[in-house]
C-alpha cells in the first residue's frame, strides 16, 4: 500500500500501477510522494490503540459482542470494495482514486481488522482458557484427574 500512495502512476504500465514488464521503475499510483505518505500511515497508526478500547467499550457496555462482530465484518466489505474501487484503471487516470483509498483505508485500519474484531475475538479467547484453567483438578503428582 505505500508504494501505491507514494508513488505516482508508472508510465507504458497497464493502468493499475504496475510496471511494463522488463523495466525498473518503481510501482505506485496515487503520487503523493514521502512525507504524505508518512503523515497519512503514521497518523492513522497512532490512532488504532485508541479506537481498540473503542470497540471493546462497544460490545461490553452498547451493543455486544456478536454484533460488534457482525458490524466488523459488515464494514470489512466495504472497505475491501473501496480498495479494489480505488485500483481500477478507469478511477486511476480520472484522479478519483484518493478518496475511495483512503475511506477504505481508514476503515481498515481504524475499524474493522484491527480494533474491533481484535478486541473482541482476544476477549472471547481468553474467556474460554480461563475457563479451562480454573476447572482443572490435579493429583498430587501433579497430573490431571478432572478437566471439565
């Protein structure tokens, strides 16, 4: 993803931002050069702690964590058909490939696969191991007579 931001479209490529084949140049599509780029992934990883607590707060307190869950998947089609949306050639050479971008970007990143399906599928792991634990019965040498 940062050589597509960072890195204008190739000339003789095919559209999508790949290279004509045998060359060296360097793949990319959007052209917004390094210190953009860095700003935008820099500032939107800065956020993605926050916004965990977020979707934690979310399933435990609002709307549980099925739906949170659901939600989190719901916005993981979006986001994918933004990005492919934002890679057609088509969008690429009329310049309206930024926004798609970084719409679904955003929701990649902030949302959907790193807040709210982490908080909630390390919670729901987590439930069940200490769950597991806490039901063992141990012999004296230390083997388990019990796990239910």
């Amino acid at each position: 993803m940062w050589n597509f931001v960072q890195f204008p479209l190739p000339k003789g490529g095919n559209g999508t931002g790949a290279t004509p084949h045998g060359t060296q140049q360097t793949p990319g599509a959007l052209g917004f050069g390094l210190r953009k780029t860095n700003a935008i992934f820099t500032s939107i990883s800065f956020l993605s702690p926050v916004l965990r607590v977020f979707g934690a707060w979310l399933a435990d307190v609002k709307i549980g964590r099925f739906r949170v869950l659901a939600l989190a998947t719901a916005i993981s089609c979006t986001y994918m058909v933004l990005l492919v949306v934002s890679g057609l050639p088509s969008v690429l050479r009329s310049s309206g490939s930024t926004a798609p971008f970084m719409i679904g970007y955003c929701l990649r990143t902030l949302l959907a696969t790193r807040q709210l399906y982490r908080s909630e599928v390390e919670t729901g792991i987590d439930i069940r191991y200490s769950s597991i634990r806490s039901n063992r019965q141990l012999s004296h040498n230390g083997s388990i007579l019990c796990a239910t």
